[in-house]
C-alpha cells in the first residue's frame, strides 16, 4: 500500500472497477466451462475402460526393464504441475522432462485411461528407491498426467489432442489400443462436446488476460515500481544475512 498513490488513482476509479469486473467475470466463465467439459468427460467415463490385464502385462514389462531395485530405502516423491490449460491454451513444458529424462515413454491416450498404469509404476519406483517428479492433471490432481525419475534416466508422459508429445520418444506405449468401448459414437460425441467447452474456455482466458492488461495499463502509472523492487532487494538481504549465519 505505501507504494501506491490510491489518491491520485482514485479519479480512474471508474476505469479499474470496470476492468477489474470484466477480468474477474471472464475467469469465472472459463471455470465453468473447464468443469462442465471435464464432468462431460467423467460421463463419457462409463462408456470406456482399459483391459487390465494387458496394461498390468505392459507395466510389468517396463518394470522388469528399467526399474529393478535402486536401493533398500524408500524413494521421495516430489510433485509438480508440468503443464496446464492458459489464455494461449494448453501448455506443457516438455523440454522439462527432456532435460532430466534421455528416456521418454509415450502415453499415447485419447480417453484418460493411463493414470492407473503410472500410479503403479509411481508406486513401484518408489519401492525400488527411486525418487520421482510426479506430475498431477491439473483438472484432476489425484490423477498423475506424467511422471519423470531422473535416478533411472526414463520419463512417462502422456500425449493426446490436448498435449501432445513432439519430442524423442524411446517407446511409445498405444493405451487407446488397449481401450474396450461399449459406444462409440456417444464416445465420440461426449468427446467432442467436452472439446466445445474447452475451446469457450481458452476465449474466456483470453478474454480475462486482454481486460487484464487494461486493467494494469490503468494503475500502473500509481504504483512506485522501484520502491517495490528496492524492498524486494532489501528484505532479500535480510534473509540472506540469515542464512549465511547458520
């Protein structure tokens, strides 16, 4: 507050207020068309599901390959989003796994049915000792998109029309071949409708960053910039200063 002229801003007030409503109403339309595409999806849901026995059969096998014992003591998970849906749409930084992972396993998966495949290889790695970076979908975070560990050298991304994986790939595992499907024109259907809301989203997004903008363009001039940063430069030091104590 001390680096900010609110007097002075005051006499936009009617421009911030506007901006920020509009900002604010964009946003929760986007929210609303992200959770009515991913209910459309939970529907859509029943009408797919994997055959458990040959994705059991493929975990094993990677298992078997690249994840034998490390150590005796368990691993640490450490989690973090790799991605997720913006106003330029759905972003995910798979140079990331690039760097840390030589090996890349592809997840090709159309209908959201490889979390239970890397749940268990999560699990299995963290047994064997191995520290991973589990990555949660972001419009499900107890389902893990994709999961990278750097002690074995392998990664597990999963590719579909909303991310898709244009890197390397050392396998690629088809887990839509591996899809029994009771509909599939309903599937098709869900699917495109889900894909509808999304795209009313990212409009929405955009919508939000444009009114945004405006609204920074506005009270910016109000705001004592340098005196944030030389703060910021300040109580760096001081937590610096700390540490270098102990």
């Amino acid at each position: 507050g001390c680096f900010s002229d609110v007097e002075a801003a005051k006499a936009c007030r009617q421009a911030i207020v506007h901006h920020a409503d509009t900002y604010r109403a964009a946003y929760q339309r986007a929210f609303r068309r992200l959770k009515a595409a991913r209910q459309v999806e939970c529907d859509a849901a029943e009408l797919v599901r994997l055959n458990q026995a040959k994705a059991d059969r493929r975990v094993r096998g990677i298992i078997s390959r690249e994840l034998r014992r490390k150590s005796r003591e368990s691993g640490r998970t450490t989690y973090r989003f790799l991605g997720s849906v913006t106003y330029q749409g759905y972003v995910c930084f798979f140079e990331t796994v690039e760097e840390l992972c030589p090996k890349v396993y592809v997840m090709a998966d159309r209908y959201h049915l490889a979390g239970g495949m890397l749940r268990q290889l999560h699990e299995h790695a963290i047994a064997a000792g191995y520290d991973v970076i589990a990555c949660p979908d972001p419009e499900d975070p107890k389902t893990l998109r994709h999961l990278l560990i750097p002690d074995a050298g392998i990664a597990f991304v999963t590719s579909d029309d909303l991310e898709t994986y244009g890197g390397k790939c050392y396998r690629r595992i088809r887990v839509d071949a591996m899809a029994e499907i009771d509909n599939r024109s309903q599937l098709r259907f869900s699917m495109r409708m889900a894909a509808i809301l999304r795209a009313e989203a990212i409009e929405a997004l955009q919508e939000a960053k444009k009114a945004h903008d405006a609204l920074e363009a506005v009270y910016n001039p109000y705001v004592d910039f340098h005196g944030v940063e030389a703060l910021s430069r300040e109580e760096t030091a001081r937590i610096l200063s700390y540490l270098d104590g102990e």
